[in-house]
C-alpha cells in the first residue's frame, strides 16, 4: 500500500468507552486535553488496518528517547497483540499526535537491547505494565520505537 492510497485525515475511533472519550478530548482541543492522562503523557497513533486499509486511531501512553516515542504493546496483558500492533507490523508507516504536534513516523518493535534500555523507564512511568507481562504470559510484549521520518512534521 502505497502513502498515497491512505486516507489519514479520517481514521475509525476506538468504540464508545473510555479510549473513545479520551481520543475525543485530545482531538477536539488540540491536544491540551488528553495529552496527560492520569498524570502520564499520552499520544494518538494512527496505523493503517492490515485488512481494510482504513486508518485506525489509538491513544497510548509514550516515553521519548531524544526525537524518538517510545510505546509499549501491552494489550492490558491479552494472550495476543493489540490490533494497533499488528496493523504496523504490516504497515510500519504511522501518524503520531503528541499534544498539539503531528508526524510521520515509522514504527518498529525493539529488540533484545531496546526492552533492556527502555522496560524499566516504561514501567517507572506505567507500573500496571508489569501486571501486564505477567498475565500476558508465555507472549512476550514488544516495545516499538516511533522513528520521526525526514519530513516528519505534517
């Protein structure tokens, strides 16, 4: 799928619930509402839907390591990976809100090193990600690295 052929301008919502409201506040304000969520930074990532090919938005709580956001795919410790996750592993190009700002970025799950270097910052700033990885036992959750691309800022 060609960047072309993506409609990011109207991405599906999560369903009515909690994310939903939460996606809702962050966009309608720009993101001065929304961006903190129960006291840690959150951000809209837009993927593009491996099966539709219909962009999909989804709050998460990040990290930054210098230009790069840090994300965890938790899943609230479900046996499989989130659909946000699975959706860029197929396509690894995405669109990232952080408070006001928006970027292209370019996903990838961290290796060996990066779960090393950033599981415990993750788990300092959202300790339920430890409850998580216990009850999504035997799968492992990936970290992914948001990578601003060269013309990030859209």
């Amino acid at each position: 799928m060609h960047a072309l052929d993506v409609d990011w301008d109207h991405p599906v919502d999560p369903a009515p619930g909690p994310q939903l409201d939460h996606v809702r506040a962050y966009v309608t304000s720009a993101g001065t509402d929304g961006h903190l969520w129960h006291g840690v930074p959150t951000l809209l990532l837009t993927t593009v839907d491996r099966h539709t090919g219909r962009t999909t938005r989804t709050p998460l709580i990040y990290a930054t390591d210098g230009d790069r956001h840090i994300v965890v795919a938790a899943g609230k410790g479900a046996a499989g990976h989130p659909a946000w996750y699975r959706n860029l592993t197929a396509h690894p190009e995405v669109r990232l809100q952080v408070g006001p700002a928006t970027l292209k970025a370019t996903a990838r799950t961290g290796g060996p090193t990066d779960h090393e270097v950033y599981w415990e910052m993750m788990t300092a700033l959202w300790p339920p990600y430890e409850d998580a990885r216990t009850a999504a036992r035997p799968r492992e959750i990936p970290l992914v690295i948001l990578e601003p691309l060269p013309d990030g800022a859209q």
